[in-house]
C-alpha cells in the first residue's frame, strides 16, 4: 500500500509540474455567437442570440439539419457576413453543450 501512495503522489505531482498556468480558460474553437473574454473565458455575442435560438427552434420543427441551415442562412445573411453554415455545422452547434449551459473545458498540460 505505501508503493501505491508514493506511485499516486508522484503522478500527482507529475501532472501539476506539466499543467498550463491557467488551465481553467477556453482552449477550444469558440462556439458561434460567442466571443473571448480577457480573463480567458468566453461570453455571448448579444446580436447572435435570436440566430441561435432560431437554429434550435427550426431543428425541433423540421428535425432536418440541411433545412435548418438553409432558413437561417436566408434569415441572418448579414449577421453571418456572407459566411453560410453547413447542416454539420447545425448539428455541431445543436449537440454543444455550451449552449444548453454547461460548457466542457478540457485541462491543457504542456509536454
């Protein structure tokens, strides 16, 4: 049992020598309708709600992600700055949990 205590703090020690100096900041691509913060985070872009509330209106409506693309691509042209977003990209968005509120961070350890 003291291997397995000394092999465990170790580790421990191991993965805090490896660990980003911040790992609590977003490290992964920013979500649309959303925007980096200073500290690191990321917060909603307010102009970019009403698209991606449509984008989950229209899923529960038509249960297609290629229809979903083309009415908010005919919706919101100038939002998305000549930019069209693909049914993957619909369903990208529709499965992230940051938009339901709880986001996903992933620790950063440098090598």
């Amino acid at each position: 049992m003291v291997f397995l205590a000394d092999w465990s703090k170790g580790v421990q020690r191991g993965i805090e020598e490896h660990m980003e100096p911040n790992p609590f900041k977003w490290n992964k691509p920013i979500p649309l309708g959303y925007r980096p913060t200073p500290d690191g985070w990321i917060e909603k872009i307010p102009e970019f709600v009403p698209l991606v509330k449509e984008i989950f209106e229209q899923f529960l409506a038509t249960k297609n992600y290629a229809e979903v693309a083309r009415i908010v691509n005919a919706k919101y042209p100038e939002l998305m700055k000549g930019d069209r977003l693909t049914p993957h990209q619909i369903k990208r968005i529709l499965s992230d949990p940051v938009y339901c509120g709880k986001p996903v961070l992933h620790l950063s350890i440098r090598r």
